[in-house]
C-alpha cells in the first residue's frame, strides 16, 4: 500500500493533538518552522524520509517499508 502525503499528514495531527502537542512544540523538536508542520500535516508537501522518521519518532510512531519485486 502507498501512502498519499494528505493521509501521513492526518496520522500526524491526529497523533499530534493526541499527545497535547501545539504545532510549534513539534516544529521545535524536529528542527522546523511550524509553517513547515503545517504544510505537512496539510498534505501540501512531501517531506524527506530523514524528517519524516524524526516527527514520526517524536510523535512515538514507527514506519514501516517495504520493498518488493514488480512482477
């Protein structure tokens, strides 16, 4: 399954209000402007795998990926 960025950006606020976190804690803490949080959570853009991972661990979320051979 491929993840749109508009759906990892739902898992993210989601998470984020879960934990009582404001945009501006977490962009503190991954080492990004809140604008660029927002933009994420937006599903505006795609953010690199390495800032990703570093949200996502923040947020005590893990990723998965897989690899596979096209047939």
């Amino acid at each position: 399954m491929v993840m749109k960025k508009e759906e990892l950006g739902k898992i993210i606020r989601a998470r984020r209000k879960v934990l009582n976190l404001t945009i501006g804690e977490l962009a503190e803490y991954a080492g990004l402007s809140r604008t660029t949080i927002s933009d994420i959570e937006l599903g505006k853009i795609h953010p690199r795998l390495d800032v990703i991972n570093e949200i996502l661990r923040f947020l005590n979320l893990e990723m998965k990926i897989e690899v596979k051979q096209i047939k």
